[in-house]
C-alpha cells in the first residue's frame, strides 16, 4: 500500500471511529432518557456522547496502526453493519435527504474496488464484487428512501417541497401525484445508487494497475 493511501485510510479512520462512538453514546442516552428506561438526566446526554468520543480517541492511540494494515481485510459482515449504521447516521445528518446515503455508497464503492486491487483480483472478479456492493447499496438508498417517502406524504408542509422541486406544487392536495412522484424519486435514487457505487468499484480497482 503506498504512503498516500495509507495516510488517507489513517485520517479516514482517526475521524470515524470516535465520531461514531460520540454518535452512539449521544443516540443510546437519548433514547434511554426519552423512553424513560433509566433515571438519566438530560446533562447525561451530552456526558454520554463525550464520553463516547473520548473512548474513541483512546482506540485511535493504541489500535490506529493495526486497523490501517487490516483495512482490507475487514470481515464482510462487520462492514455491512457498519454501512447501515452510517447510512442513517447520514440519513439524519442531511435532515432525510439522500445526499449524504448517496456518498457513502460511493465510498463504499470505492473501498470494494481497492480491496480487490490489493486482493490481486483480475477485471472479471473485480466487475462482480462492484456488482454485489452496488446492489447493496442501491437496496439500502432505496428502501431508507422509501421510508422517508412515506413520512413525507403525511407531512403536507415536506410534501409540498418536495413537489414544488418538480414544478406540482399546486397537485399537493393530490394523494395519488404525491405518490408517484415518491415513487419514481426512489426509483431514480436507487438507480443513482447502482451506478455511482458501481463507477466507483470499478474505477478505484483499476486505479494504479499496469
């Protein structure tokens, strides 16, 4: 792996880890307070989500090297859990807008196509594993965009947006335009999806080669 690469995964994962454990202690005490599962007050919270962060840092201090060196070589199922986590966490950082979902299937994209790169994968086996993470992807893009669809036809105010950004504002009160305009939205979204992160696969795998 060269130095470039290396540096890039290093910040990448300096970053990530302790923000998602900041996410995770933030997301875990917030339910718990509002669900009144357990006496936490609500300072807890954001004593919680720092502490997360903290715990997070001190990973980065032991264990940053070693997680660069196994980038690649990360089992399947962790990423998978790792990718739905954040895709709702990009989800609800963009307000439900798919713009942070799109990226991040990108990105995966582009972690599928150097894994095979420095797999030594030939083309044919690299086209197939693009082909299964865009799939992927595109199944996740789609159906959290479906979900946020369907809260938006019960909030006329969003739903109203959403139709004024393709010029039927005035069809709001219209159930039957809505949902077609939903359903095509995602349909377009998922395929946006497919072809970005298989673009990406195929592009960071063939990056470098002879």
């Amino acid at each position: 792996m060269k130095k470039v690469e290396s540096t890039l995964i290093a910040a990448f994962l300096g970053i990530a880890c302790p923000f998602s454990l900041f996410v995770i202690g933030w997301w875990t005490s917030a339910a718990l307070f509002i669900s009144h599962l357990l006496p936490i007050p609500e300072a807890g919270i954001a004593v919680s989500a720092f502490a997360g962060l903290t715990v997070g840092v001190v990973l980065d201090i032991v264990a940053l090297r070693r997680w660069v060196l196994r980038f690649y070589a990360l089992d399947a199922r962790f990423m998978v859990l790792t990718y739905l986590f954040w895709s709702v966490v990009a989800l609800a950082f963009f307000m439900g807008l798919p713009v942070g979902v799109l990226a991040l299937g990108t990105c995966a994209g582009v972690y599928v196509g150097r894994r095979e790169h420095h797999a030594g994968s030939d083309e044919r086996v690299a086209a197939q594993s693009a082909r299964r993470v865009g799939l992927f992807a595109a199944a996740v893009t789609g159906t959290e965009s479906l979900m946020m669809g369907l809260l938006a036809a019960y909030e006329r105010f969003t739903l109203a947006w959403l139709l004024s950004l393709v010029g039927l504002k005035r069809c709001a009160g219209d159930p039957s335009v809505g949902g077609a305009v939903i359903l095509s939205s995602c349909f377009v979204l998922t395929a946006m999806q497919y072809w970005l992160t298989r673009w990406a696969a195929l592009g960071a795998f063939r990056l470098g080669r002879k």
